[in-house]
C-alpha cells in the first residue's frame, strides 16, 4: 500500500478494503475477523466491522514472518536454532546498562 493510498483511507478499514489490500474475498477478512486472527471493532451493535490499518499491517509482517520461518525450517534438516531464537551463535542478546 502507498503512502497516499494509506492516507485515502485512514485510520480504519473496511471489510472491503482489507480484502482488496490482501485480494481476497471479502468472506476471507470475516473469516479471520470471527475466529480472532485479525483484530476488528464493530460500529453499533450490528454495524460493519472497521480493521485498524496498523492492525492489518501487523497482521501481514505477522504472516510474512511465519512463511519466513516455515521455509527455513523446509530449508534443510538441521536448521539453525538461532534463526529462530533471540540467541546469537556466542550466546543471548543482552542489552547494555
């Protein structure tokens, strides 16, 4: 998404929104609204759902994050543990007083 797409849009999307971001179905964003996957307010008791825009971008880096660890892990048959870890090869990060 543009800078300028995002400033179209706002502070929260639509249903609709989402799903054209994502280009999926409008079902699909439902789908993860009602099982608690993505985060969503509904406005009134039976208004429509708005997603927070950051919400849905936490959501994608969220999801990218995963496929990008699934695929190491495919990767080979001993992956290393620390791409996986917040360990380094000489031990944990620690931060400095």
């Amino acid at each position: 998404m543009s800078t300028s797409e995002a400033g179209e849009l706002g502070r929260f999307l639509s249903v609709a929104d989402a799903a054209q971001i994502l280009d999926v179905d409008s079902a699909t964003i439902i789908g993860l609204i009602g099982t608690g996957e993505l985060p969503a307010l509904r406005v009134g008791d039976n208004g429509p759902w708005r997603i927070e825009r950051t919400q849905l971008e936490f959501w994608i880096d969220f999801r990218l994050e995963e496929a990008r660890r699934s695929a190491l892990w495919q990767q080979g048959e001993f992956a290393d543990v620390t791409d996986f870890s917040n360990v380094t090869a000489l031990g944990p990060r620690r931060l400095l007083p």
